[in-house]
C-alpha cells in the first residue's frame, strides 16, 4: 500500500467508534503486517497498522476489502481509493461489513488454514458451519461483532494487546471443564504481536433465544414504576429478585468453576493495605475533581479504614473484572456470562491477575443501583420515585447476594468489610466518570455513599 494510502487509513480510524485516541492527532501511522487472505475483486486483506500518538502507541486491526466496483451496500463503509499491486486503483472499505468477505474466516477455523502471519483455530470437537452469512452488530464501543446466522458471533478485537486475550483463556478453560454459564467457543484466529501470538478474534455460540440481564432489569424497573404506590416490589408485574438469585448462583458457579481451572493464591495483609492506600488516592483525586464527593468521603474513608485493619490474607482467583448486569444473558435454561476480556485497554497482565471474586459482586451489585435510578435522570416524577428505585435496588441486591451465597459463595465477616471497600472504590470511580460524561447520572454513584453496607 502506498503512503498515500497510509493517509486515508488515518483519516478513517479517527473516525471510528472504536478508535481509542479521540481528540489527538496521529503523528505517525505504519502498516505492521499485511496478510491477504483472498486474492481477486473482491480481494479481502488483513492488517495490523501501528499509530502513534505522542508517546503513545496503539495497535489496531482491519479486515480491508478491495472492489474495483463498489456496492451501493457498502458505501457507507469506504475509506477510500488505492492502487493495488499491479490491479490499478481498487476501492478499500471495512470488510466487516461485507457478508461476501467475512464467510472466510469461520472458514478458515474449519480448516485450521494457516495464511501469511494469521493463524485459524477451531475448537477440538466441534464442527463449524461455514454456510452461515454475517452481520455486524452496530451496538458495541470497542470492538466489532459478526453474528452468523443464528449460529455464531464472532468478536474481532479492534485495539490489540500483546498476548492471549483474557476472554479466550477463561471461555475455553471454562467450556473444557464443562460450564454451562458461558456461550460456547468454536473457533479463535491469533497472529504475531512484538513476538507474542496475539489474539485477534473469537468465534462463540449466538445466544439467539436470550435476553441480556441489563435490558430485563429494566423493564422489571419499569413495571414498578408504573404499578399503584401501595403495590410492593415483590408483587409489581415485572418482579426480577428471582432473576437475581438466580444470578447470583450461577455467579457463585463461575467463580467456583475459574478457581478449579486457574491458579489461585493469597494477597496478604500488607497487600491489602498497598490496596487500600491506592484507594484513598484515588478518592482524595475524585473529590479534588468533584466537590458534590466530599461531604462523602469520610463514609467511603471508613470503609477503607477497615479494610486496612485486616490481619489476614485473602484468597485471589481469575475473575471476570468487568462485571454488570449488560454482561450477563438469560437463555431459557440458566443465565449465561460474556465478555471476560475485562476493561479494555488495560495492560493485559493487569486483566490476567488474580482478584478476588468480591470484585465481580461488587460490580453487579452496582449494577443493580444504575439499573434502578438511571431512569431517574430525567423523569419529571423522579424525586417521588426515589422511594421505589431504593426498594427495587434493595430487594434484588439482597436476592442477587442470597443466590451467591446459595451458590457456594462465601460473604460473612471479614468478607463483607472487603466487598464494601470495592463497592464504593467502584462508586467513586463511577462519580468521576459521570461528572466527565454525563453529570445528569452524579446522583446514581453518589447514592452509594449514604446508605447501605458497615459504615
């Protein structure tokens, strides 16, 4: 490709949803590697292109389709004209949206091809069906999603970190031991990355008869709303603490299921206070940034007080590190957990290393807070509302925390002084985040600190 071409690929990539560097300039942009996976009109090519931006680098990947006529379908996805090898100009486009394309990669799963750097892989004992057309699913931020039919989605890792991705490790280790909370892989595609095999793709079930547990509390919130002042949560339309519960086991299971399959260990005291300072430093930044916090920060400053106290270790496993509510999917037999990537853009020895499982708790339990006042932001009813999200939040935390402990998860003594501390390291976090994004939402993470929990 020519440096002319590198410019439209800059150009592009800013524009992208998925493009981590928003707002800064790229001063420089290099093709790592090309791989052309096939050859003709259309021609489908996969890169791995380096941007720099300041001091930092970030690496992305693209599946580039080449037509010398471009379908009226795809050209909203045109980034712009090349010319090609000896082919003349050919139009370059985001072939993740080109159903005639993308057929090749569950393909290549199948048959385990080996191409330039890209490697495919299939899951030993399972067959893939390579008849299935593609469609990219418009809803994510930080990668791009192909669901095949109602068989397959594919993640394709946009930003790519050196080494295996989190969510490949833990799904396949999960599914090899025979979890029944996760959807199952058929196939991955890795390549080279500074020497590492990279991760750059994942191909799972399509839970195509499921509904994601952010969008059910919701409705459940909804039903309360709507339902007499007199009718009580339990026996409104949409009551969801069974849900929870049920959550809240299947949770328990993960957990027990990752400390089988991964190592596990033990932070001791002094780490636990290492911890608990970076806490008090992250607040002691939060409340110099939002002032709203510090007439709360002597709650959250307890918390942490008594975390330090400690005199014993804890036990750290794999977990998942991103855990909410949109997560989370019930299929008709039992609820089912995606996405174990953890946070994105994170160092990735950060989102392989040992946690405690009350961090994934913590995160849920959260969850259910948003889910219950976020509908509340700008509700003409919201101050006479109040009362039903603290009931609706109250009930299913209560019913999500007895599901997990059903489950075989253990939260008593000490256990709940730890989960209290990440809850409200969660919510502090959350307040700074709202304050920047989207300030009508403060009042969500700043309800954490007035009530609920050891104090």
């Amino acid at each position: 490709m020519t440096t002319a071409s590198h410019g439209l690929l800059a150009g592009w990539l800013t524009e992208q949803r998925w493009f981590a560097g928003k707002g800064h300039a790229i001063d420089d942009l290099s093709i790592d590697s090309l791989t052309e996976i096939r050859p003709g009109d259309p021609g489908l090519v996969h890169l791995i292109v380096s941007v720099r931006q300041a001091d930092r680098r970030t690496r992305y990947q693209l599946l580039a389709g080449l037509r010398a006529e471009l379908p009226e379908r795809l050209k909203h996805v045109l980034i712009g004209t090349c010319q090609w090898a000896d082919e003349g100009e050919r139009y370059l486009y985001d072939a993740a949206h080109d159903a005639a394309l993308t057929s090749d990669l569950p393909a290549g799963m199948a048959d385990e091809l080996r191409v330039g750097d890209l490697t495919f892989h299939h899951v030993p004992g399972t067959d893939i069906d390579t008849g299935q057309r593609s469609l990219v699913l418009t809803a994510e931020q930080s990668n791009t999603s192909l669901v095949y039919g109602d068989k397959y989605i594919l993640k394709l890792f946009r930003q790519l970190t050196p080494g295996v991705n989190p969510e490949l490790e833990i799904v396949t280790g999960l599914a090899a031991a025979g979890s029944v909370h996760v959807a199952r892989p058929y196939g991955w595609i890795e390549a080279p990355v500074d020497g590492e095999p990279t991760t750059l793709a994942i191909m799972q079930e399509f839970l195509s008869n499921a509904g994601d547990g952010w969008t059910m509390a919701l409705t459940s919130v909804r039903d309360l709303y709507a339902s007499a002042e007199d009718v009580p949560a339990e026996e409104a339309g949409g009551d969801f603490a069974a849900e929870s519960f049920r959550l809240g086991t299947a949770t328990a299971e993960v957990h027990r299921q990752l400390a089988e399959a991964f190592p596990t260990g033990t932070i001791e005291p002094a780490d636990i206070k290492q911890m608990t300072e970076l806490f008090r430093r992250r607040l002691d930044r939060a409340v110099a940034e939002v002032p709203a916090l510090g007439e709360h920060a002597d709650v959250a400053g307890r918390a942490f007080d008594r975390l330090a106290e400690l005199g014993h270790g804890v036990p750290v496993q794999r977990v998942h590190g991103d855990y909410h509510l949109g997560q989370v999917m019930r299929t008709p037999a039992d609820w089912v957990v995606l996405d174990f990537e953890g946070e994105p853009g994170q160092p990735l020895a950060e989102r392989r290393a040992l946690d405690s499982p009350l961090r994934d708790v913590a995160g849920m339990l959260r969850s259910f807070d948003y889910a219950a006042r976020h509908l509340l932001a700008d509700h003409p009813e919201a101050e006479s509302l109040e009362g039903r999200a603290l009931e609706w939040s109250t009930r299913n935390r209560a019913a999500f925390l007895a599901g997990y402990t059903e489950g075989g998860g253990h939260i008593g003594g000490d256990d709940a002084v730890l989960l209290r501390a990440l809850e409200l390291s969660k919510a502090v976090y959350e307040v700074v985040y709202e304050s920047r994004n989207r300030p009508a939402w403060l009042p969500i993470p700043l309800a954490a600190f007035t009530g609920g929990g050891p104090a």
